[in-house]
C-alpha cells in the first residue's frame, strides 16, 4: 500500500487533479490509497455501495452491465489519467453498474465518505472538486451522446 | 468520344467513359466489408494520389464513388474496400471473381501527406473511413524516418467491425505508428478499449504546432475530431478531412455534389477544415 506522501506527489501528474492547489491535493489525499487488480479482477458490482472513487494510474477498468440475456455488455472503460465513479456523491450511494480490471491496473482509491465529508466542511473545496467531476461527466456524456448516434452502423447516418 | 493530349503526349481517354477491370478476388475484411483487387484489361495500372476516388460501376446496376484503398507507390492490382449498403455497392462486392467492372477516374484531391514531412500526422478515422486513408498510411510508413510521430485514432462499431485489425497490429509493432483503437461497445470479454474516437486526441501524443491531421469518417465524428484538434491548438488549415456527397460525373460538371461553391468530386472530396468549418456548421448544405 503507498503512502500518503506518494500519492500527494503522484496526484498533481493525474489530469484529473492537475493545475489543482497544491494545500487541496494535500487535504484530499487524507482521503486516498493505493490499489491494485489484477486482470479480471472486480472493483465493484452493481448494487454494492459506493464508497469509491478511483482514479486510474496504469492499466484499464471495463464498465460493464450484466445481462442475463447476452452476457455483459462493457460500454465505457477508463485508461490510466481517467476516473471511475461519482456515486459515492449521488445518493443512495449504490453502484448502478459493474467495473473489473480488464488488465493489471493501479489506482488511487478516494473514500467517497471521506471526500465528501471535506466538500462539506469546505465549501470552496466541494466547489473545487465538483468542477473536476463535471468535466469528466461532460466529457463522457459528450462521447456517449456521439455513440448513441450509432455514426458507423446506421446506414445513411 | 472525345481525348485529350496530355504534356507526356499519352492519349487520356474521355473520363466519363469506363475502362473495364477483370474482379480479382473478394476478401471480406468485415461482416458487411469487403476488399476487392481489379486488374485493367488493357494492362494499363491505374496511377493515382493516396486519397482519391474512381467511380466505380458493376455494368447494368450502377456507378458509385469509392476511394481506392491500396498502396499509390507500389505496383499491384487496383484497390477498393467497400462496405456494401445499397443497390450498387451490394452488386459490386457479391460479383464473382473474373466479372468486369467499369471504372473512371481517378478523380478529386489528395491528402497530400508529403508536405507533413518533418513534423508529426495525426490520423482520425472511424468505420469504413479507413480504407480512403490506407493508401496515405502506406506512404507514410515507406518513409517512416520522414515523419515524427505517426498516430492512428481508431473507432469501429464493436470489435467485429474493426477493419485491417491484423494490419493495424503490423503497423504498431513494426513500422512504428502509433495505434489507439476504441470501440462503441464491446463484449463482456474485449480487453481493448470502449468509447468514443475523440475522446483518444486529447490523449494521444503529437505536437500541435506541426502537426498535420486527416481524418475520414462519418461527417458528425469528422467535425467533433475537427474541434477537439482545434481545442488542442491544430491549424484549421493543417486538418484535412476527407467529404462526402451524392456524385454522378465525378469531374465537376453536373453539380450532384456541389456544397456551396465546392464540387466535392473536383474541389474535393479532401478539403481543410479552415474551408469546411463554416460549411460544415450549416443544416440546408
Ligand atoms: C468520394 C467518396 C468516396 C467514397 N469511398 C468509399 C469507399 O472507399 N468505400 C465505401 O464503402 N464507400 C465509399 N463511399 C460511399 C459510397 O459511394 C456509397 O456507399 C455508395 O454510393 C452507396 O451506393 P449504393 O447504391 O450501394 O447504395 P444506395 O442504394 O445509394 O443507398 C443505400 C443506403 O445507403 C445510404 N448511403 C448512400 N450513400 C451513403 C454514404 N456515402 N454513406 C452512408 N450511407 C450512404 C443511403 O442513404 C441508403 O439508405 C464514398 C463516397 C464518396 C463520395
Ligand atoms: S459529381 Fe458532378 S459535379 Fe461533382
């Protein structure tokens, strides 16, 4: 397991906290720890609680839904510089998907109950924090909405 | 029939009147693409720019534009990949092997990618739209130490769809480009990666100041990678893109393809973004 020095000298290189003040990346990196999975590993599982959010430093995590039909069906996955989860902000707290390590991955694990305790105490980092996650939920509801469009399938598209 | 003399003094024959091609072979490179090598019956080889396109005919059905997908500097049969989605290009890849085909061109502009030399090319590309920029990538990669950075952004439907996959591989591991592939969706399984194709350019490493971009693809995807390229500080003028139209002479006469004051079979079908911006941005073109 790394320490906090590690992670609070790994997390400003991250695009997810990069260009971040330095004393915010310090505060939250009370909240971090490193982690490990091997290839196939689970991260979690739909229904499980989130209390997680991961941010990915090498290797590849596959989102995933199960369906009893056809199998799983993997619709998002997230490389090293990416992020996986924000419902450890959206209540009930419940993951509503499914994410394994689809090769060996290291993250930086964040306790969502710790993170939110800080935006809480401190509104100016929850302010902070909740642009970040914006521009990664943008980010993915911009390439979603692209691949909703079906561009290379429908014909005429 | 009318000809024309060129500087060579060779006779070039009226360009709205078909030679004729022996079918080769068929490859199907996908469920619903497929690779066809021609040869002229006349044994004359087709010369042509990576990027452009013949209207290709199977005799009795129809005429359609397809960008010739094989090596502009190698000898060989001529190329073309097409992915059969109507009435002519069905007829075309279900031919039998020795059917003639009618063939003119070739027609329109180049990518052009010899002016990138010294600097680093960025190639977008998405479904069928690989096969007009192989012929590029061919020529980039017989004279790899010209170029900086050569980068593939990759996306297919799933991975069944994912065109020239054992190529693709040949040109990471060995002639040394880069390649990110993505897919829209995957099976449980797939260890490659699922999203969108632009979501690889802000990720993918090349300097913007000397970068040259082609991209080729469905027009909403070539205009998302267009604006992420310009976010990421490409030259409108250093993006090509590769465009599209409904085509029926191919030379610049019949106006089936004009987008604006552009003929697309003429002008183009590769144009920069710098002049396609303001085109490409308006519903009634
Ligand atoms: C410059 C240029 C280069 C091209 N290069 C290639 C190539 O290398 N390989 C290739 O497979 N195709 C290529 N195309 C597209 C190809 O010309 C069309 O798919 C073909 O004309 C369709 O004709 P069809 O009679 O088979 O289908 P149609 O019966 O005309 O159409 C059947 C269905 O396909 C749709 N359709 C027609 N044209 C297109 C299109 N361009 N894109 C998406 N849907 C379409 C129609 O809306 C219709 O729903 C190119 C087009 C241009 C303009
Ligand atoms: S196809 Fe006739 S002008 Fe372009």
């Amino acid at each position: 397991m790394g320490t906090i020095t590690e992670i609070k000298d790994y997390m400003p290189e991250h695009p997810f906290f990069k260009g971040l003040d330095p004393d915010l990346i310090e505060f939250l990196a009370g909240c971090a720890r490193n982690v490990h999975f091997k290839e196939g590993e689970i991260l979690f599982r739909e229904g499980d609680k989130a209390d997680t959010f991961y941010v990915i430093r090498k290797g590849r995590v596959a989102i995933q839904v199960h369906n009893p039909a056809g199998g799983g069906m993997i619709f998002d996955t997230a490389d090293a510089g990416d992020v996986v989860g924000w419902t450890w902000l959206v209540p009930p707290y419940k993951w509503v998907f499914d994410a394994s390590a689809s090769e060996e991955t290291s993250a930086v694990a964040f306790d969502g109950e710790c993170l939110r305790g800080k935006c809480e105490a401190d509104p100016a980092v929850g302010y902070a924090l909740m642009n970040r996650v914006m521009l990664v939920m943008y980010d993915r509801l911009q390439a979603a909405r692209m691949r909703l469009l079906d561009l290379y399938g429908t014909v005429g598209s | 029939m009318t000809s024309t003399v060129s500087r060579s003094g060779a006779v070039a024959a009226d360009p709205m009147v078909p030679r004729t091609f022996t079918l080769l072979s068929t490859h199907a490179d996908t469920r619903d693409t497929f690779t066809l090598e021609l040869e002229p019956t006349d044994g004359v080889r087709l010369e042509f720019r990576a990027g452009q396109f013949t209207m290709l005919s199977a005799f009795g059905i129809g005429e359609v534009p397809i960008s010739i997908s094989g090596s502009p500097i190698e000898d060989g049969p001529l190329i073309h990949t097409i992915r059969s989605v109507g009435g002519v290009s069905n007829a075309i890849v279900t031919s039998a092997p020795g059917t003639q085909l009618g063939v003119r061109g070739p027609f329109g502009t180049s990518w052009d990618v010899t002016d990138a030399k010294g600097g680093d090319v960025v190639i977008i590309t998405g479904g069928i739209g690989l096969a007009p920029l192989r012929p590029a990538i061919l020529e980039l990669l017989a004279e790899r130490d010209q170029y900086n950075r050569v980068v593939l952004l990759y996306g297919a439907r799933t991975p069944e769809d994912i065109l020239f996959g054992d190529e693709m591989r040949k040109w990471a591991d060995r002639l040394g480009m880069t390649v990110e592939v993505t897919v829209d969706n995957g099976p449980h399984g797939w260890k490659g990666r699922v999203g969108f194709v632009t979501q690889l350019i802000s990720r993918a490493s090349f300097d913007p100041a000397q970068t040259i971009a082609l991209v080729c693809g469905p027009e909403v995807m070539m205009r998302a990678s267009a604006n992420e390229l310009r976010q990421r500080g490409v030259p409108a003028g250093k993006i090509r893109l590769s465009m599209e139209r409904n085509m029926k002479c191919g030379i610049g006469l019949c106006g089936h393809c004009q987008l604006r004051e552009h003929f697309i079979c003429a002008d183009g079908p590769i144009l920069t973004y710098e002049v396609l911006a303001p085109l490409m941005q308006k519903w009634e073109l």
